[in-house]
C-alpha cells in the first residue's frame, strides 16, 4: 500500500485526503490517507507496513515531492457592448 501521513500544515496547502504525491526517490505514486499529530509541521510519514526494519534503515530524510492542487475554474462571461 503505497500511502503516507501529511502535517496539518500540509492539508491547508493543498496536500488532502486522497492526494497523489510523487516523492523524488520512489519511482511510485503515493495517495495521502492520514494526518498527523498538531506537534509536526511540514512533514511527510511513509507508510511502510509492519516492516520496522526497513523504516528504521530508511530513517528521516529530506526529500522533494510533487502534489497538483485542483484549482477553482475561473467563470468568464461574454460580454457584448
């Protein structure tokens, strides 16, 4: 399950429920399924299973990631003078 935990802060930029997020080091699309506690600001948790091995190898690192925000669409009228 390809999945990660977003900070409050992320969530107000855009980062919500069912969110597809590319992260720089991981060929796969991962979908934002969790929050995470009020304390944390401006992280991301990976989702890696019941493998606490491979999570404590993988440690804490800084890493780009890659989000689209749906935008509102803009209403245009056609006005004729």
């Amino acid at each position: 399950m390809k999945t990660i935990a977003v900070s409050r802060d992320l969530i107000e930029k855009g980062l919500t429920h069912n969110t597809m997020v590319k992260i720089d080091t991981f060929p796969d699309t991962f979908y934002v399924k969790d929050k995470m506690h009020y304390r944390w600001r401006n992280r991301i948790d990976i989702y890696m299973g019941k493998d606490v091995k491979k999570a404590r190898e993988w440690g804490r690192k800084k890493l780009i990631i890659c989000y689209a925000v749906p935008i509102n669409p803009i209403h245009t009228t056609n006005e004729e003078n």
